[in-house]
C-alpha cells in the first residue's frame, strides 16, 4: 500500500471513529439528578450499581458504579425472573398449548388427590394458588434447594402444603405459583425448563448471559441470573408490546394480559416489604394503574437489589442492578430516582 493510501485510510478511520463516538454521545441523555441520587446512596447500594435507562429506540442513560461491574456483569436476580417466568408461560398460552384457565390437575394428577385441583395457571402466575407458603426473604434466595428436580418440589406443594384459601382468593408472594406453572410446562412440551426458556425467551432476546441452569432443581420463581443489558433487551420487549428487533416474542393480547391488575388489597395475605402497596399482575408488580386495571407503572424487583422497571405512560424502561439485598430504603431510593426521570420526561397519559 502507497503512503499516500494509506494516509487516507488512516483519515477516513479517524473521521468514522469521531462520528460513531458522536453518535453515541447524542444518543445520552444527561440526568444529573439520577447521577447524584445513585452517587449519594452508593453505600447504600453496597458499592456496586449499574443503571439503564430506555427510551424510544436506544439506551438513552447509562452509568456504573463500582469496580468491574458493569452492564455485563452476571448477578442472581431472585424475584425479577417471576417476570420472565411469567412470560415464557405465556408464549404457550400465544401458542394455544395450554390455557389460563387450565387446571393444573390436567397435567399434574397428585392436585386433585389432595384437593388443590381447581388451581388454575392463571391462579399460578398471579400467586392465588392458595397453598401455603414460607415467607420471601434474602437469606434463602441463593443457597441450594433440597429437591433434585422440579418435579419433586411440585409434587411436594400438593402432598405436604396446606390449603390455606380457594384458588383465586388471596395473595401470598412465594415460590410456589411460578414453579408449578414452570412444570406445567416441562410436562405438556417434556423438555426442561432452563431449555424452554432458551428457546422461548433468552435466545430470542439476545439474553446470552441469562440462565436458570442450576446444580440443583431449577428454580422457575427465584433461581436465575442474568445482567442489565440481558434484562433491558428482555424490557423493551415488554415495552415494545412483545415485538423486539422486528420479531414478535409474545402476543399484544400476551402482554395485555399479564398487565391487568389480578389483586384487591384485602386479597393480599403477604406481600414483601419492598413490594407493600403494590398490586400485582402475572409475574409483576404494578404500581400504577389506569381506570381500567391496566397497569402503567410496571416492575419485578429482585431481593438482591435487583429493580427492572416500565412506566408505559412516559414509553420508557429503566433497570438497576446491584449486589447485596433488597429493603424497604432501597425501595424508597429507586422510587425517588423514578421520580427524578420522571422530571425530564413527559407522561402521555391524560
């Protein structure tokens, strides 16, 4: 190559790096008052905290706080794989292999034998089994399970959990709705969870850091980890109305459903702290509803610190991830940040 060649190759390398790194430096938006609120509560966070936000079609903030962690650090998510869980239950339901109103004694017999067979999967994804259930808490989230297999934790659920309350009744957050709707699946498809949810979900999604394989019995409620750019792609889907890079993952009808508002407050029997006041729908928590029970303010929170949220009036997604545990000041720092984002753009709805 001529040095006069490559001369201008070096120049036109140099003016395509400038434009690239103008393109995404256009593409941020400046939130100064998130900047500082995450600054301010970093020890709060426990020192490590990565926030995205979302918004018409780019990532629009993006900040990381602590050493080597990052968008693409892998971290449990607990609670905030209800919503993916959630989620791959319905892309069956799109496909009409199995129905929300479905009795979960179609396909495991052992309920009706122990009078829990009327437990719908809607009942399941919006944990109104009624089945008794240990409360949430940080402290058993992560340590192995004692079963060696989906199936032996769900057939457990029948044998030895007792019936609190008729299905439909009352709300009591647990492991227990998710986990049978998760071996539902197994049963009608006769493939493993963690495989379903690759097909269905991760893989579709661009989610190659996010996994429920697990050295013990997989865990449909509390058992994945992923990142905040995996759980942002799975986000914009959501907000996107089930359409993610001009692919359909879920119906409309999918994502409408999960959306409406199933719980009263007097159903609610247990709810974690961080979530109290809430209502919530199939695998999400819905702070805010219009006149209809639909939800506008959606999130999934982990008790790990783990906080994916949607606020569909102002068409954007935003993601927190941190180490640690979830509590009540945590809550009450996301919810104060929100409020923040909030400022700089604009609700839709009337």
């Amino acid at each position: 190559m001529s040095q006069k060649n490559h001369s201008t190759c070096v120049k036109v390398s140099a003016v395509l790096f400038c434009m690239l790194f103008f393109q995404f430096a256009n593409a941020q938006m400046s939130f100064p008052g998130v900047d500082q609120k995450l600054e301010t509560a970093k020890k709060e966070l426990g020192g490590y905290v990565v926030a995205m936000i979302y918004k018409g079609d780019k990532v629009i903030y993006q900040k990381a706080i602590g050493t080597e962690f990052n968008v693409k650090t892998q971290v449990p998510i607990a609670g905030a794989c209800q919503w993916l869980s959630a989620a791959l239950v319905m892309s069956f339901v799109d496909a009409g292999k199995i129905s929300l109103d479905d009795k979960i004694s179609k396909y495991i017999p052992v309920y009706s034998k122990y009078m829990k067979g009327y437990i719908t999967i809607k009942d399941c994804l919006a944990h109104l089994t009624g089945i008794e259930s240990e409360p949430v808490h940080s402290g058993g989230l992560f340590g192995k399970k004692k079963f060696a297999s989906l199936e032996e934790e769900v057939d457990e659920f029948a044998s030895k959990k007792e019936t609190l309350a008729n299905p439909g009744l009352e709300f009591r957050y647990s492991n227990v709705g998710l986990d049978i709707a998760g071996r539902v699946l197994e049963i009608v498809t006769k493939r493993s969870f963690e495989q379903l949810m690759q097909e269905h979900i991760t893989r579709p999604l661009m989610m190659r850091n996010t996994s429920f394989a697990s050295f013990s019995a997989v865990n449909p409620s509390t058992g994945a980890i992923s990142t905040a750019s995996d759980y942002m792609n799975f986000l914009i889907m959501i907000l996107n109305k089930g359409m993610f890079n001009g692919k359909r993952i879920l119906s409309e009808k999918a994502i409408a459903d999960m959306q409406m508002v199933h719980t009263t407050p007097p159903m609610i029997k247990y709810a974690p702290k961080g979530a109290e006041g809430f209502s919530y729908g199939f695998g999400q928590w819905i702070l805010e509803a219009d006149e209809n029970g639909s939800g506008t303010v959606l999130a999934s929170p982990g008790f790990n610190g783990i906080w994916p949220m949607i606020d569909k009036c102002r068409g954007y997604a935003c993601v927190f991830f941190t180490k640690g545990t979830l509590n009540d000041e945590r809550k009450d720092i996301y919810m104060d940040i929100k409020k923040t984002i909030d400022e700089q753009i604009a609700s839709e709805c009337k």
